[in-house]
C-alpha cells in the first residue's frame, strides 16, 4: 500500500499543475477579450520594484545562511543542513517576499 502512495500523489500534482495553467490561461483570455489591460505601467512598476526588493533580500537570506552553515559547523558543531532544506527555505522566502512586495506596492499607491 505505501508503494502506491508517490505514484498517486505526483500524478495528483500533475492534474493541479495542468489545471492552474488552464484556468490561468483562461482568466487571461476573459481579461482581454473584456478589454482589460493584462499590463499597464503601474503593474510593470510594482513588478518590477517587488522583483528587486525580491532578490536583494532572497541575497541577504542566502548570505546569512551559507555563514549559518560555515559557523555552525566550524565553531558550534551543530549538524549539517541538507541541501534540499536549504532550498525549500530558499524558495520560500522568496516566493513570500515577492508576494508580499507586490502587495505592499500595490497598495502603497504612487511615490
């Protein structure tokens, strides 16, 4: 019975992927056939403004962890981070950084 859970679950994922993608495709053909704009210049400023307070902080995340991974396995002798966490994490962050910048700008109005 376990064996047959991953198959399961990735082919679950597949359908979700497929089914995001449809419906984002979808709302972007409804947006344009109503005559909506899919981007304008506040959209590509916010986007653009989100997208570098995304990387100078997803940097400044990676930096303090590669100096959490060297310290405290030289001097604090604290066990290995693996590599797949600290991509997960690294991915989160900027995932939540972004989304969150975005919000923010969008709703801060003009400068």
């Amino acid at each position: 019975m376990a064996s047959d859970t991953w198959p399961i679950i990735l082919v679950l994922n597949a359908v979700v992927v497929v089914l995001v993608g449809v419906f984002v495709l979808w709302k972007l053909n409804k947006d344009k056939k109503s005559g909506y704009p899919i981007k304008d210049e506040r959209t590509i400023k916010i986007t653009g403004k989100a997208a570098i307070g995304t990387y100078y902080i997803s940097l400044a995340f990676m930096i303090s962890l590669l100096l959490f991974i060297i310290f405290g396995k030289e001097f604090l002798a604290l066990p290995e981070l693996e590599a797949g966490w600290a991509i997960m994490a690294i991915m989160l962050v900027s995932g939540i950084s972004n989304a969150l910048l975005s919000w923010y700008y969008s709703r801060k109005g003009e400068d």
